[in-house]
C-alpha cells in the first residue's frame, strides 16, 4: 500500500499556500516585533530587546494583529516575495525555512500540535522583552541592542 498524501501543507511553495495556511505558518515567537536598527553607513541591521508597542512580552502575540498597520504604520505584512528578501527574519522563522526548502522544526505548533513549545524551546521572545517602543526613547535604542534574535536556541 502507497501513501498519495502530499505531506504538510507547508512542503508547498509559499505562493500557493492559501491564507488560513499562511497565517498558521507564524509559529508566535515574535522576534519580528522587535525594534530593529539599520547601521546607515553598513546597511547591517540590528536587533534590540525593545518589542513593538502591539506586541505582548507574555503570549509573544501582536496585541491587535487585524488592525495592527493602523497603529504601527511601518509594521511589515510578510508576502513570499519579502520572505525572500529580508535580511533580519530570524533563522528560526517558519516562513524562512519553509522558502529555503527546510522543515519545520520540532517546536513549531505546527508540528508539535502547541503554542507552548515555541516558548520551552527558548524560540520565542517570552521573558526576555527588556521594554516596549513607548517607554523608550529612540536615541537610547543603541543600549537595547541584543545578538540573539539572529540566532537559533541551543535545543531548538
């Protein structure tokens, strides 16, 4: 007996995967919605600590994703052809990995069938958003600089 299922609907390309599929591919760890700096004379980009005014620290949720552009006109809406392109998507990011081909990990809800991995596997920014945008001026956001965002959790 064969199996003519074709696997996970995220093998497929980003292009065809329908909304409710692309939604679910955001595993929640946030680390999209937080601050990042552009070094103007590099073009490197740089993340802080610091979480956009929607997101929550707890959850690692947006507190308003349908109405988000409302409040946080800058808020990049991720398409195929920007997943493609952005340099500062995380390596853990699902829409990423799944662009490059890659699987989804062990922790992505997806898989696992829990929100709550993405925080055990120390993915998501849970307990370590050191402020909000609003309690920070934009001149101090150079000390709220961090490494880890860029990087992939030791376990994950």
């Amino acid at each position: 007996m064969t199996n003519d299922s074709p696997g996970p609907f995220w093998k497929k390309k980003l292009e065809d995967l329908t909304n409710s599929e692309w939604e679910s591919l955001c595993d929640g760890c946030g680390r999209c919605c937080l601050v990042k700096l552009e070094d103007e004379d590099t073009g490197d980009i740089h993340f802080t600590n610091v979480g956009c005014k929607l997101l929550d620290g707890q959850t690692c949720r947006c507190k308003d994703y349908v109405r988000r552009k409302r409040y946080v006109p800058d808020c990049v809406k991720l398409t195929p052809a920007l997943v493609r392109s952005i340099k500062w998507l995380p390596p853990t990011c699902a829409y990423r990995l799944v662009a490059d081909g890659e699987d989804l990990k062990w922790w992505h809800p997806l898989v696992s069938g829990t929100p709550a991995t993405v925080h055990k596997a120390k993915v998501s920014v849970q307990a370590k958003v050191a402020a909000s945008e609003i309690d920070v001026d934009v001149e101090d956001l150079p000390e709220f600089i961090v490494a880890w965002p860029g990087k992939t959790p030791k376990g994950a």
